[in-house]
C-alpha cells in the first residue's frame, strides 16, 4: 500500500502512467479534457492501448468536462476509441455537474490519483490499497450515474 501527495505536473503524470501499468480489468477516468494527464505522448498512449490489448475483457470509463477537443488533441485516442468502442465508452459530464473542479483515475478499484482542483498540480496517488481507493471508486461510480453526452469517434458529413 502506498499514499503519497505531489505538487507537481510532471509527478501527476508519472503517477497516470503507473497507474495504467498497474490495471488489468477497468480503468475509470473522470477529468476536464486529459492534457494535464499526458495522453497526448506517446508513450503514455501505448501504456493504455496496452492496458486494452492485454486483457480481451478489460474496459474503460471516461467521463470528460469537455469532449470538444478530442479530435483535435487526441487523433490516436479517438481512433482507439473508434476500434474498441465495445470496450471503451466516452462522455461528457453533464451540465449539472460541471462545477465540479477536480479529476480522478482509477483502476480496478485499487489504484487511485486524484486531481484536488484542476488548476493546481496538487494530487493524491494511491497504490494498491482498495480500502483507500473506495472514496474514489464511490465518487466515480456518483459522477458516471449522471447522464452525460456520448462522446462519437466519427463525425457525421458527406465524403
């Protein structure tokens, strides 16, 4: 088991990517619009395409403030999320919600980092202890209950 603060960009980064090392069935991710995250790197990507490729049955909640983006700042996620959309499902937080003001990472339900308050690095890691993730677990499952846009990997138009 493992607790730690951080007060940086680059340690909320470091702690994602371990994170998404340590999942195997379900990653749950509640943020604004994951740049803070990194998953625009690459190396961070294949961290979680290799979460998905590892295990047939594993899965992905994410729940963003905003969905606009994503074409634009995440072109491979969007594809990921195109090809796995069984396995993968995106939305948008729902109006009622969006004063909401941190973010939240979690997989398999014993792995947890917390964002306090989006515009500032201050952030809470959790390794391995399903007792000390449960708050998280219980405040993602709250905010994935609220219905919430679907986020498309395509656009609708005429080619």
């Amino acid at each position: 088991m493992t607790y730690t603060l951080h007060e940086s960009w680059n340690e909320l980064q470091a702690n994602f990517e371990q994170i998404l090392t340590q999942a195997r069935q379900e990653l749950c991710i509640f943020d604004d619009d994951l740049v803070h995250l990194g998953l625009r790197r690459a190396e961070c990507f294949g961290l979680l395409q290799g979460f998905l490729l590892q295990n047939p049955r594993a899965s992905a909640r994410i729940v963003l403030r905003r969905t606009s983006r994503l074409h634009q700042d995440h072109p491979r996620l969007v594809r990921l999320i195109a090809s796995q959309s069984h396995r993968i499902e995106v939305r948008q937080l729902s109006i009622s919600l969006q004063n909401l003001r941190d973010a939240i990472v979690i997989a398999d339900r014993r792995h947890a980092l917390t964002l306090f308050e989006l515009t500032h690095p201050r952030s809470a890691f959790i390794l391995d202890d399903p007792a000390e993730s449960m708050p998280y677990v219980q405040r993602f499952a709250e905010i994935w209950e609220v219905p919430g846009t679907p986020f498309a990997p395509t656009t609708l138009g005429l080619y």
